[in-house]
C-alpha cells in the first residue's frame, strides 16, 4: 500500500516482467485489497499470464484464505521486513509524482488529480523496455496489455499541457493508451475524469486557474 498525501494505492509490480499497476483504493479493508487483487489478476489473465503467488507485507495476511481461492499461493514477509521490488517501484512512482506536481502552477490540487498524476507516473514507467527486463525491445506494457507507445498518438500533451485547456474547460492528464491516441483529461466543470481523442488547446484565463485553485 502507498500514500500519498494521506491518498491510498494498492501498488504491484511483476518481478521479472516488471510490469506495474497502481490502483487508487477508498480504504484497506480487506474486501477492498481482494478487488484490487482481482482487478491485477484479470489485467495479466487477459494476455494469458496466470499468477501463480503474492510476496506481500503482513499487514495482508489476513486475505490468504481469499487468495487461496483465487488459486493463488501467498507469501508474507516476517515482521518490520519489506518486499524490495515493490519498495522501490513505490520510491520511483512517488519520485515522479512529486515531479508532475512540481511543473503545476498551482499550490494545491484537487485528490482526483493527484490520482491521475500517480496513474501517469506508473503508465510512462510501463511504457518502455528495462535493462534487467526480460526484453530489451518489448516494454512492460507490451508484454502485459499488448499495447506499444506510439509518440505521434500518445506523447502530444503532457500533465497539465503547459498552462493550457481543452475548449471543454479541461486539464490534460495522461494517455489512454487507445489506438486512436485519446487522452484523458481533468474536467473543470464537474472534477471528473475524461477521455477524448479530440481538442483543441486555448489560453488558460486566470478566471480559470481560480476555479481550479476553489476545487483544490
């Protein structure tokens, strides 16, 4: 589990593969954990990946019997001992989350954005090979959800995009991932979450960089 800024993650990442999933969590509750594992299960069942154990902190030994059932072998650290791959997966997520946040002119930002700014985070870092990957070319994002970056489709905006919106009233965030290169986005009429594959970017009026700053 990673916080930030008090906000829940259920964090993974495949030791060999080293494909990671971030997902935002309402709280720890057990029945929580196990949708989250299920949801991390079903990403690597669609490409045809069985996971076969969880080598997890202790705090989540209370869910082996619900692991079990999911035909899965769990593996719990002894006392005030961590996993080192996901330590440092969480060290790495939170190292460019704090730099998103950086580039923003804003002093607080509203929780679904700080969302998006970890979901970006763990996208970007899934989109290109690892040296102690299992391949040099394919991507962990390749591997696992079948997908490769392309920059003309999935690199046209960064978080924010530089001070401007959408004529949506919108603040770009991070890439589907989609074929037709749609982006989602933060929308300032309702501080939802959007997907479009179409904008057109205006001046950002200070009128609006007030809104934003209310939400927060």
């Amino acid at each position: 589990i990673m916080f930030v800024n008090r906000l829940p993650f259920f964090m993974t990442i495949s030791r060999h593969i080293k494909f990671g999933t971030a997902e935002a969590i309402k709280n720890q509750q057990n029945k929580t954990i196990l949708a989250a594992i299920k949801q991390v299960k079903s990403i690597y069942m669609r490409r045809g990946f069985i996971i076969t154990h969880l080598l997890m902190d202790g705090q989540f030994e209370p869910l082996r019997a619900d692991i079990a059932d999911l035909k899965i072998t769990l593996n719990t650290v002894s006392r005030d001992a961590h996993v080192p791959e996901i330590e440092r997966r969480i060290r790495t997520v939170k190292e460019r989350t704090r730099c998103i946040y950086n580039t923003l002119p804003f002093r607080h930002v509203p929780p679904r954005m700080l969302i998006e700014m970890v979901y970006a985070s763990n996208v970007l870092l899934n989109c290109f090979p690892l040296a102690d990957g299992v391949s040099k070319v394919l991507s962990p994002q390749a591997i696992v959800v079948g997908m490769q970056i392309n920059f003309a489709k999935h690199c046209q905006l960064e978080f924010d995009n530089d001070m401007t919106s959408c004529t949506t009233g919108a603040i770009a965030l991070w890439p589907t991932g989609n074929e037709q290169g749609s982006y989602y986005f933060y929308s300032l009429s309702t501080g939802r979450r959007i997907n479009r594959n179409r904008w057109t970017p205006l001046p950002m009026p200070n009128e609006v960089i007030d809104r934003i700053r209310n939400l927060a």
